[in-house]
C-alpha cells in the first residue's frame, strides 16, 4: 500500500513536470463579463429617413483682390435629404459674411444642378456665371467650387460647367478640378497658354469621362488624366474612351477596339446659328462594328458628348455623321431623341448619366467582392434602394460571385432604416431573422458585413446598427453581436480584377 | 530506498520547475515590455480613427500592428471587434480576461497561452503547440471607448523553453535512473553485511555456532563481523565447553553412583555376606558419598564463583601469612610423601582478597604438587612483588604436564592421567576453581610445565591499594 502510494506521487509528479507550462488559449474566457450596450439602444427605425443635421464645413471664396481663395469655417443646416454638394455650391454662389472675401461667381449665378457620381462632382451653373469680369475670377471660381467640394462626401474631382458646357480662361481646357488644382496656380495655367503655340506642346488634364454601363442604360462619369494639345483636342479624348484599362467591370469602354479607324473625321465647327460643335465622322459599318462590340449606339454618342462638351470649352454639343448620313434621330432607353440641326447636347443625356454605386457579395474564395451597380444619383442618395442591389442576382458578367442575401427575402423586408448621427438603423423583418438561422458563420458574416460594407459607402454612415422587428438581438445565427453598432470590414473585401474585354 | 528515491525525484523536480519558470520569466519579461509599449503606442494612435469611426484607417493600423506574425484586434467599448488585422473576428465581442480589464477601467494588462493542437481563433496566426501573448491596452485613456488587443507569438521563446524543459526532464530521468543503480548498490553494500550478520545470527539461534560472517574490507561493518566472528567462537568454545562440563559433571557424578549401586546391589544380593566384606563394602560406599559430596561442593563453590558476586570477606591480607598458614597444613603431608617443601618470601606482599578463597587457591596448589611429585621431590613456594602484583609460584619436580594437556588444565573436570587423579580423589574441579578464584581477585594465573621435570604454577595477584600507598 506505501509503495504503491509512493508510485503513484512519484508518477504525478512526473506527470506535472510534463504538464504545459500555461494555460491554453481559448478564444472566449466564460467568466469574464464585458460591457453590455443595453443602454445605447436606439428606438425602432420605420421607414426610411435620413436625419436633417448641421454639418461643419470650410467653404473657399475668392479673395476681394481675386488673388487667392478665402477659407471659411461655417455651419450649414442640411434639409431631410438635401445633398450636402448642392448646398455647398449654393454657399458659395451667396454672399459671404467674412471681409475680404467675395461670392465664387457673379449675384444672380444659381446652381443649375450640382450632381454627385461616386467620388466626381459636376456643377452645373447658370448662364449669368460666364459674367465674371476676368479671366482670373473665371479661374477662381472654379478653383473655389472645386476646393470647397473635395473631401466632402469623399469628392475627390470637381467638374465645373456653366449652362453645360465648359469653360476656360484660357486657350487650352481647364479640366476637371481637385483638392490641390489651385497648386499649378492661375499664372501656370497662363504660362502653359502662352506656349500652345509649339507644335508638340501638351498639358495634362484631368478629363471627366463618360463610360457606358454595362447594363446599357446610363453612364457613368470617371476621371482620367489625359494629355492634350491645343491642336488637337478631340482625339486624346475619344483615345482614352476607347481605353477600358482599371476600368470598374460594370463599365465598358464607350469605343469599339478596331484595327481599321473607326473615326474618319473630327473637327469643331461653329454652326450659323452660333453653336460651336464638334463635327464626328464615323465609319459607314458602324452599326456592325457596334454589334460586334456588344455597344450601344446611343452609349456611343452619348458617351462622347457628355466626355466633349464637359471638357473641351465653349463646346455645345457634338454632330455625329455615320458614312455619308448626318445622324437626325437616336433611339435611347429613355426614347427616341430628335437632333435638331443633328447636334447632340448634354442637356439630352443628364437623366441617363449615373453613379457607379458599390455594394457587396460573396466571392468563390469566400470573400466579399465589392461590384459596381451604375444608379442615378438621386437614387443612390436612398440608402434603401442601393440596399435593394443586394437582393438582386449577380449580373451576367459577374461570374464568380452569389448574392449574401438567403433566398425568398426581398427588399421589402428591410422594414425601415434610419440614417442619423453616422449611424445606419437597420430595421430587418421577423423573416429575414429566420431565413438567416441556418447560415453557416461565414455566412453569417459575409451578409452582415455586405449590408454594414454597402451601407457604410455612404458618406454618413461609418457604423450600422441592426434591428429585426424593432427589436435589438445579441446576435443572428453565430458569433457576430449586434448588440451595438457595427463598423464597416474592409479586411474583407476582395475587388475584381479591372475588365480589359474593350 | 524508494522513498530516498522520492526525494531526490521531488528535489530535483522543484529545481528543475523553478529553473525554468525563471528561465521562462527571463525571456518573456523583456519581450512582454517591448510589446506592450507596442500595444500602447498602437492604442494611442486607434484613438481618433475609434472616435470618429473611420474603418480603414484602423483597419490600416491594425494591419501595418500586426506584421508579419502579429494579430491586432480594436474593440469599441463593449468589446466588440471593429478592426481585426485578419478580418475575421470583425462584430465578435471579444470576452477575454484582458479585455475585460481594459475596458472596466483596469488598465492595460497581457497574459501567456498555450496554443493547443487545433490553434484557435483569437491566434490564427500562431502555429499549432506553440505560445502567444495577449495584451490588452485600454483606448481613449481613463474611459476607454475601446481597446486594442495586440496577440503576438513567442514561438522563439516558447520552443527554448519546452527544450529546457525536455532537457530537465530527460535529466530527471537520468537521474532518477542513476539514483536507483546507486541506491540499489549502496543499500546493498550495507545490508548485504547486516543480512550476513542476520543469518549469523539466526544460525545460532538455531543452535549452529560453527557458523562465521565473512569479513569484508576494514569498515565498521568489517569490524562488526569481526567481534561477531569473535562471540561466535567465544560462544562455541563456552558451548562446548558447557557439553564437556554437562558430560564430565555428569561421568564423576555418574561413576560414584554406578559404584554405590554395584556394591549396594552386592550386600542386598549376596547372601550370607563375609561381614568383614560388608564392612569393606560400607567402607567404600562411604568413600563414594564422600567423593559425590567433594564433587558437589566443588560444583558448589564454582557455581558460587561464576555466579560473580563477590565474597563478603574481601579484605587486605597479607600473602606470606596466607602461603605459611597453608604450609603448616600441608608440611606434615609432604613430610609423609618424602617430599621437601620450602616456602621462600622475598618481599611481603599485601592483597585485597577473600583470605578463605585464597587459602583455597594456595591449598589447591600446594596439595596438587604435593600429590604429583614423587618421594625424593621436591615443591617449592615463593612469593615476590612485580610491578605492584604479588607473583606468588608453586615448583614442584613432580611428573609434569604434557604440552598437550597444559592448555586445558584449568578446564572443569580435565584429568591428565584420569585413572591416577580419580586415585588422588580429585575432583577435576579443582584447577578450575583456582583460575576462578584468580580471576575474581583480578589475578592471573599459568602454569609451566615439562614433562617428568616438574611444573610451575604462577599465580599473579594485584597489589592492595592500601599497600600499595
């Protein structure tokens, strides 16, 4: 008996000196208790409202002696659903209280349309803007709207137009305008004005383009840099449309890759009745070739003019000549449009150009793949429409993605969201909760993060809340707490590869 | 032994555990402060982007955190995880021990684990039986909105530990294993004797004195054997000693008796009986009690003597009035024999003795020499002083002592010559009684002899104190 007693000490002392010398990692500790965000509850959302608010904003008017721009620290009270871009425009279009500071254009000026795609801005002024007493206030006042737009709502490219069309101080485009335009300052861009005159010279611009979607029915503007000269001006644009290099898959270049040219003539020309147009001539097989370029004829055109007049100044619109045939009439998705005098204006494509909205579903690796859906931007200021994407199938170029959203739920229950103080309230229905029961955690959490990484592109929202029912609930099927807000995943987000089918 | 063996077991088991926990204290201490200050200076910067919310920034941080081995994790301030380096604890609420601290205002904290054969979640990183450290520092300050949980691996210092560690062990047991060879030899060179010794004794026990322990080197044991060896051969000699006096004691008493009864049997048998035969017969019946009661009272005395006890009349005497006294006694016997007896004192001599045992020790002597010298003999007595002793020697020119015999002459119940002894109506007893007398008076006594020359009996007695001063 005291020997087996002394056996068995012996053996648990050997076996504790094999033992580990620490504990072992588990993923959760059952008795620690962490903070519980009961309190922070927030009340039901139902229906969908984007909460009014004031914003804080630097708004640059030009100075008194048309020197430089003047920044401004001010607060502006935002309307249910009113786009901060316009606001920001109308601003600066008003009287500024600050001395030494003017109004970014001419009294009178208004805000004919202020337009957000993704993170480009188009203003669109009225007529009364081109009354600038110089070119150097002409300057400053799209200095001063380009500085004011960027880095709000993550606009990074500001395209000013004045009654659609661009203007310039200068002989050569003024491009589309950014945070740090104002760098190459006004006496740069006149240097560069003043040496047009050699043969080779060029200037790089940043040219709004705008490409074809593919679901062939809108397009979508994107920034590009582009070289032009001032013989030339034509060309390097339609050049770069026919280019789809890191171009979103949901766009397709808006000019067929041919061998033969596909453009026989392109000059600006000015009409007897005092339009200025740029004058096309295309290739008589045009219709073959854009079949067989999968192209639409009116995203063709389209493309072209709003790329052409949103660039090249004091251009109204372009006239299109397909063999010997001057185009009259062209058929779009929003109907047929009669040409008068056969010019194409921008003003007949505004409600077709679109942002390209990003949402989010599964790719084969089990990431989210983040995809482009072009959507006007009326409608993508609604965060429930863009939601609804997700409840829709991957288009027919995406192949190697499926949707996050369980079968049988529409976007009809998405019961309410409420968008206030940076934070999205989901409210989900009873059966969206069910459907969501049998997810396997990655599921789970790429439908979780599909909706906090696709809300979350707003750019006032940066955290979701989720509710089913009205009610908070720890959590849906597995581990993900949706107890409190949840942060947007960007760790989890794989991009596709830019299509290079153009 | 086993239990020496537990001993050293758990000895060097507690050596061995604090070595490497100090050894394992040493090599994460450093690391665990560096890290640390890594996870505050991470906190610091997470601060604004968690205030304001801005994902890609701390998700950024936590990326450019984590490094190559790395895992950062920012939860806001219900421990839920907004920021993951890996992107895959994102909306988990992080319930880990040092989590909890961070964010229930504890401050920052960190703790060791072990990373089991399946990994696990919090550590995606980290290989399979290996460590990570966790460390958790508060966001935001003294109320957190959040904390940064930094994990980190320590597979450098974890795989030097568990070599320490297999190290150690492998020495335990090579130890353990060398303990028990020692052990086993060392328990075995020391009982090994002891159990010999046992046997011995056991042996003995069983009435078997021939036995001995063999003697092995020059130790304590050795010498233990030794004086064992020694009791056995003293035991055996007295063992057989005993049977010699059992049967000697019982041959003289046996031989009266077988007289007694012969004669006895003759007078009842014998009819009519001579009466001049019948008195000759009483006659020598008579003679044989006599022996019987001479050979008891020998018994007697020597039971007497062995018993040890001292005899009530120990006194100082002198040596020469106890020599004269016996030679007036004995003068006219070897006047009768023919035989000059001389008493030669060269020096008085005081003793302390019991003056009846010494009067018998010189008496025997004395009469012995008388009766084996022959007429024209002659017996000579002297008594000297030697190194504070009284010498006192008995030199007779009688028939002497074989060289055969004049070791065991003191012995019970000895004869020389059995047939001429029993003649002289000796006992056998009575040289025994002499050398125990000596003995008890702390004396000495030898004898010197050469056959058909004569003999000389010494007898050695310590001088009295009182003399001697």
């Amino acid at each position: 008996m005291k020997r087996t007693a002394v056996l068995a000490l012996v053996l648990c002392l050997l076996l504790s000196g094999c033992a580990p010398l620490t504990a072992r990692l588990n993923p959760i500790d059952a008795q620690v208790s962490l903070p519980l965000p009961e309190a922070d509850t927030p009340a039901p959302a139902v229906g969908d409202t984007i909460a009014p608010g004031e914003v804080d904003v630097t708004l640059y008017f030009p100075s008194a002696d048309a020197q430089a721009l003047v920044p401004m620290r001010t607060t502006l009270a935002l309307a249910e659903g009113e786009p901060l871009p316009r606001r920001l425009v109308q601003a600066l279009l008003s009287d500024p209280a600050a001395n030494g500071a003017r109004r970014a254009a001419p009294e009178g000026t208004a805000a004919l349309s202020v337009r957000q795609f993704g993170d480009i801005a188009v203003a669109d002024l009225s007529i009364d803007a081109r009354g600038v007493e110089n070119d150097r206030q002409l300057f400053l006042m799209r200095a001063a709207i380009a500085r004011t737009l960027c880095g709000v709502n993550g606009i990074r490219t500001v395209d000013v137009l004045i009654a659609g069309r661009a203007e310039s101080p200068f002989v050569l485009p003024c491009g589309a305008g950014d945070a740090d335009s104002l760098s190459a300052g006004y006496a740069q861009a006149l240097a560069e004005d003043r040496r047009v005159g050699g043969e080779s010279f060029t200037v790089r611009r940043t040219a709004v383009l705008y490409y074809p979607a593919r679901d062939g029915l809108s397009l979508v503007p994107q920034a590009r840099g582009v070289s032009v000269g001032a013989d030339d001006l034509i060309t390097p644009l339609l050049a770069a449309l026919a280019d789809g290099t890191g171009l979103d898959p949901a766009l397709r270049p808006a000019l067929p890759d041919t061998d033969s040219p596909f453009v026989t003539g392109a000059e600006i020309v000015t009409l007897e009745n005092g339009r200025r147009v740029a004058r096309l001539a295309f290739d008589g097989n045009l219709s073959a070739i854009l079949e067989r370029a999968r192209l639409n004829a009116w995203q063709l055109f389209a493309s072209i003019t709003c790329t052409l007049t949103g660039f090249i100044p004091a251009l109204d619109g372009i006239q299109v000549y397909v063999g010997a045939g001057q185009l009259a009439r062209l058929e779009s998705p929003e109907g047929g449009i009669a040409l008068e005098n056969g010019v194409l204006t921008r003003a007949q494509f505004e409600r077709m150009t679109a942002s390209l909205e990003t949402i989010y579903m599964t790719a084969r690796d089990g990431s989210l793949r983040a995809l482009g859906r072009a959507m006007a931007p009326e409608d993508a200021a609604s965060p429930r429409m863009v939601l609804a994407l997700l409840f829709g199938e991957p288009e027919a170029w995406e192949e190697d993605v499926s949707r996050v959203i369980p079968d049988g739920l529409s976007a009809d229950d998405i019961l309410g969201i409420r968008v206030a103080d940076g934070e999205a309230v989901l409210n989900l229905s009873g059966a969206f909760y069910a459907r969501c029961q049998r997810l396997t955690p990655q599921q789970e959490r790429n439908l979780i993060y599909a909706l906090v990484n696709t809300l979350t592109e707003r750019p006032d929202v940066n955290a979701v809340r989720f509710q089913f029912e009205g009610e908070t609930i720890p959590s849906l099927a597995h581990d993900i707490s949706l107890l409190g807000p949840l942060m947007r995943n960007p760790g989890l987000i794989s991009r596709a590869e830019p299509d290079d089918e153009a | 032994m086993l239990a020496y063996l537990l001993i050293m077991c758990v000895a060097f088991y507690l050596v061995s555990a604090t070595l490497i926990r100090l050894v394992g204290e040493y090599l994460f201490s450093q690391k665990a402060d560096d890290e640390l200050a890594a996870a505050r200076a991470m906190a610091a910067a997470a601060e604004s982007p968690l205030a304001g919310r801005d994902a890609e920034a701390l998700w950024s941080l936590a990326r450019d955190g984590a490094g190559q081995t790395g895992r950062v994790l920012v939860t806001d301030l219900y421990g839920t995880v907004q920021a993951d380096s890996l992107s895959l604890l994102n909306g988990a609420r992080l319930s880990r021990r040092e989590t909890a601290a961070a964010l229930n205002g504890q401050g920052e904290t960190y703790g060791c684990y072990f990373v089991g054969e399946g990994g696990s979640s919090v550590s995606a990183r980290a290989e399979a039986d290996s460590m990570v450290c966790v460390y958790a520092v508060p966001v935001g300050g003294e109320t957190p909105a959040g904390a940064l949980v930094y994990i980190t691996t320590s597979q450098t210092a974890y795989r030097s530990l568990m070599r320490i560690q297999t190290q150690m062990l492998t020495w335990l047991a090579l130890v353990t294993a060398a303990v028990m060879l020692i052990s086993l030899f060392v328990s075995r060179f020391f009982t090994r004797p002891i159990a010999e010794l046992n046997e011995g004794i056991v042996e003995m026990t069983r009435g078997d004195f021939s036995n001995r322990v063999r003697v092995r080197g020059k130790n304590e044991f050795a010498q233990l054997a030794v004086a064992f060896n020694m009791m056995c051969d003293r035991i055996e000699s007295l063992d057989k000693a005993r049977s010699q006096f059992v049967s000697n004691a019982s041959h003289e008493l046996k031989t009266p008796l077988s007289t007694m009864k012969i004669l006895i049997e003759t007078l009842m048998y014998q009819d009519p009986m001579d009466p001049g035969m019948t008195r000759e017969f009483l006659t020598d019946i008579n003679k044989e009690i006599d022996r019987l009661n001479s050979i008891i009272g020998d018994l007697l005395t020597l039971v007497g003597i062995d018993s040890g006890e001292k005899p009530v009349d120990m006194k100082p005497l002198s040596v020469a009035d106890l020599l004269n006294d016996n030679m007036r006694r004995l003068q006219p016997l070897a006047r009768e024999r023919g035989i000059e007896m001389t008493l030669s004192v060269r020096e008085q001599v005081m003793v302390n003795g019991s003056a009846s045992r010494l009067t018998q020790v010189f008496y025997n002597l004395m009469d012995n020499a008388i009766k084996y010298t022959g007429r024209g003999g002659s017996v000579r007595v002297e008594l000297n002083r030697r190194e504070k002793k009284a010498i006192i020697r008995v030199i007779d020119t009688g028939i002497g002592i074989p060289k055969e015999d004049q070791p065991h002459v003191f012995d019970r119940f000895y004869r020389v010559d059995k047939a001429r002894s029993r003649e002289t109506g000796g006992t056998g007893l009575g040289l025994s009684i002499v050398k125990q007398i000596v003995l008890m008076h702390g004396g000495h006594i030898e004898v010197a002899s050469e056959e058909n020359k004569g003999s000389t009996f010494t007898v050695e007695l310590p001088e009295s104190p009182r003399e001697n001063a």
